[in-house]
C-alpha cells in the first residue's frame, strides 16, 4: 500500500534532514540538496524529482526563497531496492540527473 506523499514547505534558510530513503519531488520553487559524504550537490526544479537510498544523510534548503516539495518513503513509492540504486547512481529518469 502507498502512502500518500508529505508537502513539505521550506523558507529561505530552513534545512529539512532525511535519514531514511526517499523520495523527493520539487512542487514550487528550486531545491538544494546535499547527501552527506558525496561530492556533488543536487539541485531540482518544480516538477523535478530524485529519490534517495538512504546511506547517508540527505540535506535539503531552498535556493533564492522559499520552496515547496512533497517527500515520500521510498518503499512505499513502490520502488525496488535496485531502481532506487539505479536512479542514486545517475539513471536516465527525468530529474534524476541535477
């Protein structure tokens, strides 16, 4: 069964922390987000989405304002431990790729 994804809103300096999988869908505004221990930040658009394997700690702030995005477990968005390896790893899903 899925859950019904959280909207979550940012506002300019505020930092939201997630130690789990996830997956995370920019509603309004663009998002920064960081995953500890990796060299490259990932950046998403409204309309963009990512999800995340939960190895490490994932970091998440507004750019330029405030933002809105909608955040779901990753197991419960129906996603394979492989397919949210591949999308962790740079798969070819639209967003995946900041």
């Amino acid at each position: 069964m899925n859950a019904a994804p959280a909207t979550l809103r940012l506002a300019r300096h505020e930092v939201r922390r997630f130690d789990h999988a996830v997956l995370v869908r920019a509603e309004a505004g663009t998002l920064w987000l960081t995953v500890d221990g990796e060299p490259d930040d990932i950046v998403l658009e409204a309309g963009d989405s990512r999800a995340f394997d939960g190895h490490a700690p994932v970091l998440a702030t507004p750019l330029g304002g405030e933002a809105l995005f909608s955040v779901v477990p990753a197991t419960q968005a129906g996603l394979s431990w492989t397919a949210r390896w591949r999308r962790a790893a740079g798969g070819s899903l639209r967003g995946a790729l900041a």
